[in-house]
C-alpha cells in the first residue's frame, strides 16, 4: 500500500514554520535551527525545480509546445 501524500506540501511547511520563528525573534541570523530551516526549505526548492525540468526534458519537443 503506498503512502499518504501530506495534505501540505514540505515547502509550505517549511515557510510556515520559518514565518513563526523569524517573528519576535531579537537575532534570527544566529540562529542554527532557523538556519537549518532556511536550508531544507531551499533543498525543497531545488527538488521541485529539478522535477520540473526534468520533465520538460523528458517531454522533448512536444514539452515545448505544451509551454508555449
């Protein structure tokens, strides 16, 4: 049986959760764990552009059209 998809994806998560913490926060650049935030988030990121082109590439000619 295949896994549940989450109802949010990561990356909302991730915003939602970097949004909370940078509010009232007196020094958000030292800290490690909303540095770490920032860095899963931009990992997303790369994920789902990276999907993107992939697909892109994958549908050749015919993706380009479908774009255009």
């Amino acid at each position: 049986m295949a896994k549940k998809r989450a109802q949010e994806p990561d990356e909302v998560k991730l915003r939602k959760k970097i949004a909370t913490k940078v509010t009232g926060h007196s020094n958000p650049k030292g800290d490690a764990a909303l540095r770490a935030l920032k860095k899963r988030l931009k990992r997303e990121q790369r994920k789902r552009r990276a999907l993107v082109q992939r697909k892109k590439r994958a549908a050749g000619s015919k993706g380009a059209a479908a774009s255009a």
